[in-house]
C-alpha cells in the first residue's frame, strides 16, 4: 500500500531536519534508486537519504517505524531480482557513503568494514598487507549488498560463498536498535546464529551497517587456464572428475558455445567456438604447476585438445576480464537489447543432465539465451538477451527459466544458488522448502511486525 501523503510529508520534515540535503524526494534522485539491474520495471521510493553512519541509519529508521513507513537498502544497485525495488514506496536508505574500511587485522585475517564499500575498492586497500578479500561475484558490488544476497562467485569453489566468510555483522533492527550478531572468533556455539540469518535476508529483517569478514593471504603463485570440449557433457564431466580428484582449483567457469563467440567478438578473443572452461589455481609456483598438469591430463581423456595455461598477470587478468564481462559481450549480440540473468544450482552429479535439458529447450527457443556457469558447484545462468518492451519475448523467457527452474528442484537443487529471491523468484520458494516456508513466514513476523523492512521481498 503506498505511503500517504500527509503521513509522508510528515517523515520527510523529519528527515530533512536529521539530514539537510541529504534527504532528497528529487525525480531524478528516486528514479536512480528506482531499480538495480533486473529485468523488472523500475519502482521508486517517495524519499531518498544518504546515511553516513550506523547511527543515522539508526535514526531514520526510527522515525520510518514511528509511521510504519518501508524502508529499502541501496547501495552499489547491481542486484539482479529485484531487490532494491519500492515496490510500496516509503524511504531509500543510501549507503553508499557509508564506505569507509574500519580495521584490518592482519594476524588474524579479518576486517571490519562498512556496507558501501566496494568488493575491489577492498581488496586495493588490502593489497599491501599480503591479503585479500576472495569472493567475485564478477560485479563491483558493496560488501553490503553482497551479504544481503548471499553472494557467491567464481571463487566460491575453493573460498565458499560470502554466508561462509562473514564473522560478524552490525544490524540496525525495524524500530531502530542497533545490535551486533557475533565477535571476530573463528567459531562460535553461543545461541542462534543471527550472523547466518542476516545474511542473505534481503534487506527484510534488517540492515546491514557494518561487515566483518575473513581474508586470506595472496597466493604465492596463480595460473589460468581455458580448455574447449566438443560438447557440453564432455566439459561437465571433466570438472566432476576434478573436484572428485580433489584438486584445489580456485575457479571453473563453464561457458557455451554462444557465450564464447559473444565473449570472441566483445572481447577481441580467439577461443575455439565451443563449450569451454575457464580455470584459475592458486598455491606455489610448483603446486599451480602441478594442479595444471593434472587438470590438463583430466580435460584431454574428456576430448579436450586445446589445454593452455599461463602464469603471465597481464594475460590472466585479459582472461577474467572477459569472463566478467560476459553479460555485455552478451547483450552486444543484439544491439539495443536488454538482459535478464537467470541463475540454479543443482548437486555437481546432476549438473550435465541440467545443462543439457535446458540447452534442448533452447533449441525450440527464438530468444538468444547464453549458458554461462559456476560449475565447480554446481551453479550456472542463463542470460535471456530481449526486447523488454515485446510481450511475446517476455512471456517466452518467462516460460523457458519457470522450465529451468521447475528442471532445477527435480534435480534436489535451488530456484537460485546466488542471485536471492527478491522479487523475481518469490512464486518458486515455498515450492522449494516446503513447510520451512512457514518457518520464514514467522521469523519476519517476530523481527519486522510492521512488514516495513523491504516489503514485497522474499516472503
């Protein structure tokens, strides 16, 4: 239900006094905050407030509760469900200027920072200490964001995702209480684990003001590598055989033949035109050496032919950089198109069956949809490349990806293995977890009575 509008201009007058300037109902400020980078159309908040503590996110919280206005996050906006929509109005919480590294603390392999701050702005400022911050969700997306929405990644294979990397938050809560979830302990068996409940909650239970995360040290050594197949089972099957060897490769990527011409033409590259794998490893010079060979012997008894690695820096990072631009290397297929990323993940045995099945429902498929993946768990997307304004289109995608995913549960696997719910996958979740659902239902009732913690999302 949108905000009325004697309600709203009495939040704004309080706000503008907590904030000045800093709270905008500006057209063009809404509309900027009015979407991230889904498909969905764009829904603007009636407010806009630039935070720069916990403190004032704290306050204006506060007086949004007091009226049981909604309140939705915003930072980097490269979400891909929907999730930073207002889809009932209310106040847009900024946090980008909430970007200030707090602590790092290099004996123990840890910082502190704030939710505005950027995944590489990070790992710059660590770049000196010896450590770095692994999870890439291939976007510069805010430390924030990434434990709102559980991210993941190409590194997700050997560091796990952000929900395994996140010691500590500092929440504020939907009446404005400020409240820290854990310590900077490695582990911990003191009551319910409220870190892993805030993470990935979407912004609905709370938010998100400060992360602390564990580091790792830079490897001694890094190599990459890519590798073709003569067809997309082949290349699956190499990498089961892979993780089962119990190699420690840091990264493999999965992408298809249509993903690599995109990938050939945006990004000046002459890999073969077939499924292929793109690979990092990380440890000493002789142990990426090693972890090479052996990946190399594995892809040639699946048909591979073409195994290159390199340790070079400068053509390591040519190679993820086009991987991490493969969304745009998709979208310039069709000039002038728009893209809707899709994601599953299902247990690595069924991830071939999956991939498969799903390329055969292409096949009947008008839509250019490249296949591109975080295989070594399982997880992969497909990238829908259309005319958001062609109903036909949209009705077509809709069918295709509700087929992916209904393919995806039967599979024992997940509606989503990173991008979240949002409002993109809300109709498939209690499909997925049953009476847990439930479950879910009651937390958010406990936590947000009001419902005024990203409404609409999830639940």
């Amino acid at each position: 239900m949108p905000v009325q509008p004697e309600t709203l201009s009495v939040v704004k007058d309080q706000l503008v006094a907590l904030l000045g300037d800093r709270c905008s109902s500006a057209q063009a400020v809404r509309d900027q905050h009015s979407k991230g980078e889904s498909w969905h159309e764009p829904i603007a908040p009636d407010l806009v407030c630039f935070a720069r503590s916990t403190e004032e996110v704290s306050e204006i919280v506060k007086v949004c509760a007091a009226h049981k206005v909604p309140v939705v996050p915003f930072a980097a906006g490269t979400s891909l469900e929907g999730h930073v929509h207002a889809v009932e109005g209310g106040v847009c919480i900024d946090l980008n200027e909430m970007n200030q590294i707090l602590a790092v603390n290099t004996e123990d392999l840890d910082c502190v920072v704030q939710p505005g701050v950027r995944r590489k702005q990070l790992n710059e400022f660590l770049r000196d200490t010896g450590l770095f911050f692994p999870i890439d969700p291939g976007a510069d997306a805010s430390i924030g964001g990434m434990a709102s929405t559980r991210a993941s990644g190409t590194n997700a294979v050997r560091y796990g995702t952000i929900r395994e990397n996140v010691l500590n938050l500092t929440v504020v809560r939907p009446d404005g209480q400020i409240i820290k979830t854990g310590g900077r302990a490695k582990k911990s068996a003191a009551g319910y684990d409220l870190t892993k409940l805030y993470v990935g909650s979407e912004g609905t239970l709370g938010i998100i003001t400060e992360v602390t995360l564990r580091l790792y040290g830079i490897p001694e050594a890094m190599s990459a590598a890519t590798v073709s197949f003569p067809d997309i089972g082949s290349a699956v099957q190499a990498v089961i055989l892979t993780i089962q060897a119990g190699i420690p490769v840091a990264r493999i990527e999965l992408a298809d033949e249509v993903q690599i011409d995109a990938i050939n033409k945006y990004s000046n590259m002459t890999l073969p035109v077939q499924p292929s794998l793109f690979l990092e490893f990380h440890g000493s010079e002789t142990g990426v050496e090693e972890q090479a060979r052996q990946v190399g012997e594995i892809c040639k008894d699946f048909g591979a032919e073409d195994f290159q690695w390199t340790t070079r820096t400068e053509e390591r990072n040519k190679l993820w950089e086009a991987r991490h631009n493969a969304a745009y290397a998709a979208l310039a297929l069709r000039p002038g198109s728009s893209l809707w990323a899709t994601d599953v993940c299902v247990p690595i045995s069924r991830l071939a069956d999956c991939i498969m099945e799903t390329k055969k429902d292409l096949e009947t498929s008008n839509l250019i949809a490249p296949i591109v993946g975080h295989v070594g768990d399982g997880n992969f997307h497909l990238a829908f490349v259309l005319d958001k304004d062609n109903p036909a289109e949209l009705e077509e995608a809709e069918q295709i990806n509700g087929r992916l995913i209904d393919r995806a549960l039967a599979m024992d696997g997940t509606c989503t293995g990173e991008h979240g719910i949002g409002l993109g996958k809300k109709k498939y979740l209690r499909r997925e977890v049953g009476s847990a659902f439930d479950v879910m239902v009651a937390v958010k009732q406990a936590l947000d009575p009001d419902n005024i913690m990203n409404p609409g999302k999830i639940i």
